[in-house]
C-alpha cells in the first residue's frame, strides 16, 4: 500500500501538488486522471522518489521513500517515466537486462537471466530482442521500456503516461498487458492516463485530480460519471453504458456564427 500525506510541490511561486493525502491500494491498477496542469505527473514523481517534495511524506509498505536506501526502494517499486529515451544503441535486451541491476549490480545470474526472459516473453518481445530499439516503431519502442520494468520483479510499478504517442491499437495492447501483468502477476500499477476511456476500461481505482488537488477517487463507476468528468474537465461530457463498460462522450459545443 502506498500512503500519502500533505504533499506538496511548487515552482517558484506556482503551486503544482497542494496538500495531497491520498491511499493507494494494493493490487490491480490505479490510474490518476486530469486536466493537463493537475499535478498528476508531478504527484507520480514524488511517490517515485524522482521528483523532491517540499513537504509531506510517501511510504511504500511502510518504507518512508525519501529515507529508504535506494537499492532497498528499488527492489520494491519500480518507474517508467514519461521521457524515457535512451541515447545510447541498446537492443532490446540489453534494455531490458538494465531492469536486474538492483539485484544484480552488473553481474546477473542465472535467476536474473530468467527474469529478463520472462519480461521478455510476457511483453511479447522474443522475435525483437535482439534488435536495436532505433530499429523498432514506438509501440514496440514501449513494450520493450514495460518489460525492462517488469524484469525489475517489484511489487509497485508506476508509469508516467505510457500511452503517450501510441496508436489506438498499441494504447489497447499496452493496457491489456498491464492489466494481465496486475492480475497475473500480482503486480500494484500506479498509472498516470490522459485516456478516461481507458481508465474507465482497465483501471480499478480513479484518483482524479484537478490544481494540484485530488478532486475525487474511486471505483469507476463513481468517478466515471457526467457529474464528475463535466465539473473537473469544464466542458460537458455524457456517459454512455457499452457492452458493461462506462464510456465517456465529451465535446465543446461551437457556438460560432
């Protein structure tokens, strides 16, 4: 579980996170909605130890993040950022063996190896795995970012908007394997989404923020509403019920002449 308390973030005199408190629970998949500016990928920084906080505090299982030895953090919780470029020429491999350093600290063994090769085989990725990451296109770009993730075997894992600059059929590929990663593997997915669609499909638990504030949180059915979305989107938005799922239809009315 990770509890969060009077968080909080600025930028000079721009406030981004504003006295966040907030319970993440263990299991499935938690997708942190919002308008752009909400605060979302600066929460997700905090709670991944990237990012200082100005004040507050995150604990992961009980593990203070800003006290906990980063190898120890590492073993626990792992991040994908939202800019995850590498400049070097890495195969897919190779990117996904750099997953095991905080258990192997650049020697693996056999146990590590095997790890790698389930990302590997998880993600789908065994007939590219030897192939350099400029070779591949961006879904397969991002695949091979989630199974290095993966291979770090933790109990947490967060993303950063893993669905940025993927097609529709690749955003619903990557959410699939992240709800059989949560479900199979017993894996707790924090996730910041720009998709409500999304969200509503795959995700277990809705934190919505809105300046710098969770505005609501809970089960889909409670956030995925007109209500909900209309107030904290500002514009309107309907709701639809389709085959089971809650499927939000938003819009902006012209009003030119």
């Amino acid at each position: 579980m990770i509890r969060i308390a009077g968080l909080r973030k600025s930028y000079g005199s721009t406030l981004i996170v504003d006295d966040v408190s907030l319970t993440l629970p263990a299991g499935g998949i938690t997708a942190i909605i919002g308008p752009n500016g909400a605060g979302k990928s600066t929460l997700l920084g905090m709670i991944s130890r990237l990012l200082p906080m100005d004040a507050g505090t995150v604990t992961v299982d009980g593990l203070d993040v800003t006290r906990t030895p980063s190898d120890v953090l590492a073993k626990r919780l792992a991040v994908l950022r939202q800019d995850n470029h590498i400049a070097a020429r890495l195969t897919v491999r190779d990117l996904v063996a750099f997953g095991r350093y905080p258990h192997a600290k650049g020697r693996p063994t056999i146990a590590d190896e095997n790890k790698i090769n389930e990302a590997i085989a998880f993600l789908d990725l065994g007939a590219l795995e030897h192939r350099f990451l400029d070779e591949l296109s961006g879904g397969q770009r991002q695949r091979a970012f989630v199974a290095m993730v993966l291979a770090q075997d933790t109990d947490y894992v967060l993303l950063d908007e893993p669905l940025n600059n993927l097609d529709l059929k690749h955003a619903a590929r990557m959410m699939q394997l992240l709800r059989r990663a949560a479900r199979e593997l017993g894996k707790t997915i924090v996730i910041v989404l720009h998709d409500i669609n999304f969200a509503s499909v795959y995700a277990d638990h809705i934190v919505c923020m809105q300046a710098g504030r969770v505005a609501h949180q809970g089960q889909p059915e409670t956030i995925i509403t007109p209500e909900v979305l209309s107030l904290v989107y500002q514009l309107p938005v309907r709701v639809e019920l389709i085959d089971g799922q809650r499927i939000s239809i938003y819009y902006q009315e012209d009003r030119t002449p």
